[in-house]
C-alpha cells in the first residue's frame, strides 16, 4: 500500500515495501519535493507523490489548495504563466520534465494530454478539430488522419452522435459532446497521460455518467490524473486519490482508504464534509 | 449633401477637371486617393500586422512592451501635419523621391502603422486564452498556435479595425499635403514617382484657393459627397467582410 511519502523516506523505499503484486506495475508520474511560487505565492509546498502506469488518481480538496496547479505542472502548462517558479523534481517515465535536455516541451505536451474544466473545441469543424494535434505534430497523410480522427472519436464515444456532420462547427454541438471532442482531441496524438481538470463539472448528469464510462474505459491504456470536487465522482472512478490542503499534499493513498478510514483529521474533516 | 447628388454624374466620376476646376469631373482625384491608400496599406500592413502579433504573442510585460505601447499611443496622438512636414522633410528631400505617389503612401503609410498596431495587438489579445492552452496543450508551439489558431479567431476584427483605419487614411489632407497631391494635373499618374491628386485636397482646394471658388461651389459639394461615399463603402466592406469572415471560422 502506499503512504504518505515523509521527507526521509525516499520514494524508492516505499516502492520495495509494497506488495509483489504491484511491484511490477510501474510508476508512471512522480514529483519529489516539488514547490510551486505564483510570484510571491507560495501555491505548492514540497510535493511528493507517485502514480501508477494505467491507475487513475483522483486530486480533491477545497477551492484554491492546488490541484489545477498541481496538474498542470505535470505538462507544463504553468509556463505560460509569467513569473511563476518551480523547484523539486517532476518525473514522467522517469524523466525529469523539468531539467531534461532531451524531452522538448512540445514532446512532452504530446505525451501528456490535457483536458480543461471548461470544454474549449477550437472554432473550426469537427473533424479539424481532432485533426489539428496531429497536424501541428507534422503529420498530413490524409488516410491516416482520418483513420486517426474516426479512432479518437469512437474512443471518445462520440462517434455515432457526429460520424454525419465531421465538417460542421464544433460549436454547434451540446457542452457534453464538446467535452467529449476535447477528450477525442487530446486522444488523438496518442499520449500515454491524462489530465483532467473537472472534465464533467460543466455537464449535465448523462454528460457526466458517459465521461466517467470513459475514463473507466480508457484506463486500461492510460494514466489518468482527475481533479473534482465531487467526492461520489472521485470514488467511482478512481484507484488512489490525493488530498491537497493549502498547497500541501495531506494525504495520498487508496481512494477506499481515504473514502473509508484516512490518517490525517484534515481528510477526514474534508471527506466528511466539515470543511471546503 | 443633398447639393452634392445633383452635380455626381457618369461624367463627374470619370472625367478630367476643366476649365480652372469649375466644370468637369474628378477622376484623377478619385484614382490618387484610391492609388494612395493601396500603397499606404502596402507599407503599413506588413510592417503593423507583424509588430501587432509581436507585441501580443511574443514580448513579455516589462519595460521593453511599456515603452513600445507608450511610444505607439503617441504615435498615433501626433497631428497629421506633424507626419507630413516628416515625410516632406525625409521621404521627397532626404530621399529624393520628389512629390510622388511612393513618397505620399509612405507618409500615409507611417500615420497608420500605430493603428494598425494597435488594431492587430487589441484583436489578438481578446482571444481567449483557453484557445491557446487547447493548442500548446496538444503540443503545438507558439508559432503554430498564433497562426493556426489566434490569428484565424482574431482577423475578422484584424481585418475590420484595418479597413476602418483605411477609411481615415483616405480622408486625411495634411500629409499628402507637401509629399504627393497635386493641385492640377488633368491625367493619370504614369509610375509611382508621379504626382497624383487627390479627393481630401481637392476639395480644400477648389473650397479655399481655386481660381473661382464660387464657381466651383459646386464642385466642391460633389467632391465631398465622393468622398463621404468612399468611406462609407469602407465601412460597409468593413462590415461585410467581419461577418462572413466570422462565419468562415466557424464562430457562434
Ligand atoms: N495564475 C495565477 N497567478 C497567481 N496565483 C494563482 C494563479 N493561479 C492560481 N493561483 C493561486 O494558486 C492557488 C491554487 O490555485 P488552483 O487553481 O491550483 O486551485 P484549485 O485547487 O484548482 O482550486 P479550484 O478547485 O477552485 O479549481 C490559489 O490560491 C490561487 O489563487
Ligand atoms: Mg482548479
């Protein structure tokens, strides 16, 4: 089982203590000791965490404690924030994303796709739509394309709802089925990764039943990093999940663990709904 | 206005003027202002458009992107004249261009680079920055994404703002002044070194200096009317080209 990684504890050596089972299950994200400064902000205290290759990680906790932060330090979306600072390790298969010569900032972006809190589809067709990740990655054979956006869509389960109307506006579908193109989007170049920032908060009950379907689908081949504020959401559809406090990681351990019987009073007082 | 629609004519749109200004059409005035705003959008376009996206996309807040939007406000605050007397000064002495068609665009041109500027920084800046993260998330890079994804969502109002700018170089009398207009020359230009006239100083000549300013009274309103319509189609286009522009990228 997985603990809460204290500073003199190496990663390494909670890794050994856990059952055989798992043991050849690798890590696929692992930050050590990392800090996040928006400016003078202190956002993230001395992160530390690890993953699994094909788990899904569910991130809770209340309204501004870092969990949107925290996941998008994982494909470096904080770059484009001016004057942010980040200290510690961020390793994803291993590598370090942050001080790696060798992985460029567009592979990684590749690698690890992300989907937004708020649907955003690009103002062009459908089909562009998922095509333009491939595109901007150099690729133009049209029959792969287009084999590649059918693929996406249908992994996306959206495939029979818009298989007619590929050259129509992606704005002329409902929020559900944006999203839905945004996850088919981000599928589409392959990456191995997955985050998720609120990806159904937007959506209706049905939009959000078909997400979580697919989250539970795509498992198998991904590793998905979920943020929500529905505790019901992140217990269906998570393996580990995170708790984050004012920045820092409280707890991070089984989602049964932390749903039934967590360590620290501050999970608890959240779980339970006495604070957030 | 109404005193202009009697004096338009097939004859007055396409005629040389006559007899002193007081009789006759305007076509060569209508050719050099149309001549005169294609070459300032030649000179300013390229240069404001690329300075524009520089300016959103690509210089971070700091001293160096202050100074620059400082230096464009003013830019964009000094009189026309003060552009004039610059592009006599430079462009028909230091040069030697002469009062010339080239020598009148670039002034025109220069007027209009701080808004075009302006126009192309303010249009890339209202596009949200969701499109962008969508894009950069999917491992564009930023040139892509500006190109692919920002410049596309932001040029129906681009293309507006430069057509409206367009309209205000058209009317603009100061700087062609003592760079480009000729007070009479009944033909067409033959290159660009040539002089040209043009509408905004034709109608201030045969309203304040013509050889008969009352018989040419006339004249006068029906310049103005021309001109008033030639920044209306401005406006019109303007308007025309934003919607189906925003309808071509597919925006609700
Ligand atoms: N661009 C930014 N500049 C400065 N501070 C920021 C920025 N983005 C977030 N913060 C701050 O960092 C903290 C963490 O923000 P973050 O968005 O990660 O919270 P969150 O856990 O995702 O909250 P929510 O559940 O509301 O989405 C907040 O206090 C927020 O005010
Ligand atoms: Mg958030």
């Amino acid at each position: 089982m997985e603990k809460q990684f204290k500073d003199k504890e190496s990663i390494e050596d909670v890794m050994q203590m856990q059952e055989p089972s798992k043991q050849n299950r690798t890590v696929k994200i692992e930050s050590r000791n990392m800090e996040l400064y928006y400016g003078e902000f202190h956002a993230l205290k001395g992160i530390n965490i690890a993953i699994k290759t094909n788990s899904v990680a569910a991130l809770i906790g209340p309204s501004g404690c870092g969990k949107s932060t925290f996941l998008r330090s994982l494909n470096r979306m904080n770059d484009l924030i001016d004057g942010v600072k980040i200290s510690g390790q961020v390793l994803i298969d291993g590598k370090d994303i942050y001080n790696s010569k060798a992985l460029r900032i567009e592979e990684l972006r590749k690698k690890v796709g992300m989907v937004f809190q708020k649907p955003n589809p690009f103002p062009k067709s459908i089909f562009e739509n998922v095509a333009y990740g491939l595109r901007v990655n150099g690729i133009s054979h049209k029959s792969f394309i287009e084999e590649r956006v059918e693929r996406s869509l249908k992994q996306a389960a959206l495939w029979d709802e818009v298989k007619d109307k590929l050259k129509k506006s992606a704005f002329e579908l409902s929020g559900g089925q944006q999203q839905r193109l945004c996850i088919a989007r981000a599928l589409a170049i392959e990456p191995s990764v997955l985050l998720m920032d609120e990806p159904a908060s937007a959506l209706d009950p049905i939009s959000t039943a078909k997400i979580e379907e697919l989250i539970y689908e795509l498992k198998s081949d991904y590793t998905i990093v979920i943020v929500t504020h529905n505790m019901q959401q992140a217990g269906r559809v998570s393996d580990m999940t995170a708790f984050f406090y004012l920045g820092e990681l409280v707890e991070y351990d089984s989602t049964k663990k932390i749903f039934t019987n967590p360590e620290d009073l501050r999970t608890q007082n959240y779980i339970t709904g006495r604070f957030g | 206005m109404l005193k202009g629609i009697g004096v338009i004519s097939w004859e007055f749109l396409t005629e040389m003027p006559k007899d002193g200004m007081t009789s006759g059409g305007i076509f060569p005035a209508i050719v050099g202002t149309l001549l005169l705003v294609l070459g300032s959008m030649l000179v300013a376009f390229p240069i404001g458009i690329m300075s524009g996206i520089c300016m959103s996309e690509y210089v971070k807040d700091g001293f160096i992107k202050r100074f620059v939007t400082v230096m464009t406000n003013n830019l964009a605050g000094i009189p026309s004249i003060v552009f004039g007397l610059f592009g006599m000064e430079f462009f028909v002495n230091e040069l030697k261009w002469g009062d010339s068609i080239i020598a009148g665009s670039f002034t025109l041109g220069l007027l209009a680079i701080p808004i075009v500027i302006r126009i192309t920084e303010e249009s890339l800046k209202s596009v949200s920055k969701t499109f962008r993260e969508a894009s950069m998330a999917l491992g564009a890079t930023k040139l892509q994404t500006t190109y692919k994804v920002v410049l596309p969502i932001a040029m129906p109002n681009i293309v507006t703002g430069l057509i409206l700018s367009l309209s205000r170089v058209s009317g603009e009398t100061a700087p062609i002044l003592f760079t480009v207009a000729a007070y009479f020359l009944p033909k067409l230009p033959n290159s660009i070194f040539d002089q040209v006239m043009a509408l905004p100083y034709h109608l201030y000549v045969i309203s304040t200096s013509g050889t008969n300013i009352e018989a040419s009274r006339h004249m006068a309103y029906g310049t103005a009317l021309v001109l008033i319509i030639i920044v209306l189609m401005f406006n019109l286009l303007a308007n025309w080209l934003r919607k189906y522009l925003s309808r071509k990228v597919k925006m609700n």
